[in-house]
C-alpha cells in the first residue's frame, strides 16, 4: 500500500517550517527535494569513497567508478532501455539537448531542413534549435496546442514533410500538464526517417517509462527533479543515430589517444561524456532512480492521479481563478491565474508567507505564453510526496490572496 505518510517521513526538508508555517511544497517542477537515502548516499560518497573516476589504478578511483558507473545501469532499467551503452551521463536535460542539437543537428542539418516542435516547450528544447537556424538555416515548424493544451499527434505528424529531419517534443508540458502521446508521434517520424526527440523531464518524474516501445531515438532526463542531485542526468541516445553523431564537447575521457596532428575518440556513449563527470550527483542519482523504482513509478503515478483529481475538483471550485491546461489525464501540474490585477508574483507572495511554495512566472515558455496571451501563470506542481491535505492548504492561501486582491 502506499504510505504518503512514511514517504514524506524519508524527506527530512519536508517536516520544516517557513515563515512560521508547516512547509507545503508544490514546486516540484521546478525541482524536487532529496529523500535521505540520496543524502546519505552524497554524504558517503565524499566521507568514504571519493576519487576521481576511469582514470586511476588505484583502490578509491576504482570504488569511485564502479558506483559512478553502476548508475548508468540503474538508469536504463529506468527509462526501459536493453544497452546501457545508449546512457550518455550528464548534467540535466538542457546538456542532454545541447548535445543533440551541437552533435547530431550541426553534422547533418543543412539550410531548409526542418526541425518540428510543439509550442508548449521549455526554453531547453527550443533554444538549441534557434541556435541552428540562426547559424545554419534550419527552419523552425511550430505546432500549437488547442485550448485545453491538448497537443493532437496527427497534427505533429500532419507538419512532418520531405524536408523534416528532427521532431523534438516534451512528453509533458511542465506548465499545462499536458502528456503528449509521443510514441504514436516517434513511430510516425521513424517510418519517415525523421528523427525524434523527448525531452523527458517531467514525464520521468511521474510515470512508469520505456523509451524503446516509444521509439524516440533521444529521451532527455534531468536528475534534480527526479528527486536526485542538482547537477545530474543523463540522455538516451539510439545506437544508430549516435553513429551519425560528432563529439560536442572535447577533452579527457572522451578520446582514445591524442597526438599532435590527431585524434581517436573513445567508444560511445564515453565520447559524448568529456572531463571530470559530476561523479557524486550521478551516484546520488542512482540511488534516487532506485528509490523511485522501490515505491514503484505505477504507485507513484497512482497517488499523483488522486491527488490531480483531488485538486482539480478543488480548483475548479473557485470560480474567480482559471486552469490553464485542462486535458482529462493531466499531470498533477496546474498553472493558473486569479480575476482581477493580481500578477502571479504577487499571488505567489502571499501563498509563501503562508508557507505554500509554487512557481510564477513564464516557466521557460516564452512561446506558450505568447500563445495564451499570458505574461505570467501561477504554478502548483506536486510530487510524490504531496497529500490532499496540502491541496486545501493552497486553496486556503488562495482564497486569502483573492480576498486580499479582490
Ligand atoms: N524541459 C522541461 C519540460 C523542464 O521542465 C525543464 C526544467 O524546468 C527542462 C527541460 C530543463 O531542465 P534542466 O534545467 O534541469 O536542464
């Protein structure tokens, strides 16, 4: 049975008070917090086993890499994955599709090629491509979602054409909630040749995952919000497509041998993973995965689902704010605006001093934004340690807000 009760009691930041209240913690989609099993596990790994990893002979670089190593594994039982050598370790999703976009789209994209993106993308699955078409040509295809935020597949495969050589979406909108039906979208995209990318960052966080039965070829995490270290995550990256790859970024552990006048790069994914890696929080990260992976991701998805629905009737209550991303199986997520001048910062003031923590502002989405006619949302994201209880704590501090603004 899942004990909301006993996994809040395993978050140790979850019992203090802010600003004189009981902490409620609904940002988690910004960032999640640390169960003590990972703080322990950071702790250790500096007091006992440190050293630097893959180079040394010595007792502590082998302890060092074998742990560091052995999160590669626990993150392909994760993301579903066969091959861990398709695990490319690094330092959250923005790296990940950096590492795309610098390794895969400027060897192989040409000026006129396409890429297609949805328009609810976080600024990490965006920018990167903006870099290519301002310095190759590449041409952005944008798809919108309808007024619920629902994003239709057939319209994301309607806009792949004979020039569209990426599609990259998120398999969940961090502002609207939105799950995107990504497999139906990759399979399409591959009977085509088209490329596909993820960006799994939220998606990871709350429901159970296999990449190979999407049939993306790069499936972007960040480790920071899957309750891990800030500073860690990793990419999945198709054999074949990190075949058509080049390195990004070049030095130590990524190369063979290095010769005045040559190069030989190390074997996938190690080419892709230059320099001192962020040994500990990919140690810390393991153990988050399989701390996750002990609760169960279809419990976790279960209490989520409960606790959305909870919400929701709760929201939908107050008829002075309006939810943005309104599709039936949501995400826990909800973005909002309240009647009248409040801005989102203000709203987001008086929920802290009453010890409510959520999100305001733009959420890395400029477009979205711009597509809602919006500056700003509120956002309420939960996790899977949040209760119902925490849900009338912030319906509470939001009736005191709308009184306040009325
Ligand atoms: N994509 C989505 C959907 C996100 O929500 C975020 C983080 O907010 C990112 C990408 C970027 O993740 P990071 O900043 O950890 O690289």
């Amino acid at each position: 049975m899942y004990d909301v009760t006993e996994i809040r009691r395993d978050f140790p930041i979850l019992s203090r008070e802010v600003n004189g209240k009981p902490l409620v913690y609904l940002d988690n989609g910004a960032s999640a917090q640390k169960p003590q099993v990972v703080i322990d596990a950071i702790t250790r790994a500096y007091a006992e086993e440190y050293a630097n990893v893959h180079r040394g002979l010595h007792y502590l670089s082998n302890l060092a890499t074998e742990k560091y190593e052995s999160t590669r594994g626990v993150i392909a039982k994760f993301l579903g994955v066969t091959d861990e050598d398709e695990i490319v370790m690094n330092t959250g999703t923005t790296m990940g599709i950096n590492t795309v976009a610098y390794g895969w789209g400027m060897p192989n994209l040409r000026a006129g090629d396409e890429i297609v993106l949805s328009v609810m993308e976080h600024h990490a699955n965006i920018v990167p491509w903006h870099f290519l078409r301002e310095r190759q040509g590449v041409v952005i295809k944008w798809v919108d979602v309808d007024s619920t935020g629902y994003l239709d597949p057939e319209a994301v495969i309607a806009a792949m054409g004979p020039k569209t050589k990426l599609v990259a979406v998120t398999h969940l909108s961090n502002v609207l909630g939105t799950v995107v039906d990504v497999k139906t979208i990759c399979h399409a995209a591959r009977e085509r040749g088209i490329a596909t990318l993820v960006d799994g960052s939220q998606a990871a966080v709350h429901m159970p995952l296999n990449v190979e039965e999407i049939g993306c070829d790069f499936y972007a995490i960040t480790g920071h919000k899957l309750y891990g270290p800030s500073g860690s995550g990793a990419i999945y990256m198709r054999k074949d497509r990190m075949a058509e790859m080049q390195p990004f970024l070049g030095g130590g552990d990524m190369i063979r041998e290095v010769h005045k006048d040559e190069v030989l790069w190390n074997d996938a994914p190690m080419t892709f993973e230059a320099g001192t890696p962020g040994i500990v929080q990919q140690i810390g990260l393991g153990v988050a995965l399989d701390y996750m992976m002990g609760i169960g991701m279809e419990n976790i998805a279960a209490h989520e689902k409960k606790l959305r629905d909870y919400a929701r009737t709760r929201l939908d209550g107050l008829n002075w704010l309006q939810v943005q991303g309104t599709t039936p199986d949501k995400a826990a997520i909800f973005s909002f605006t309240l009647d009248g001048a409040a801005h989102a910062h203000d709203i987001s003031t008086i929920l802290d001093k009453k010890g409510v923590a959520v999100r305001a502002g733009q959420h890395c989405t400029g477009p979205l934004m711009d597509h809602m006619g919006l500056t700003a949302t509120c956002r309420a994201s939960f996790g899977m340690y949040n209760t119902e209880e925490e849900v009338d704590k912030l319906v509470d501090a939001l009736e005191l807000a709308h009184d306040l603004f009325a």
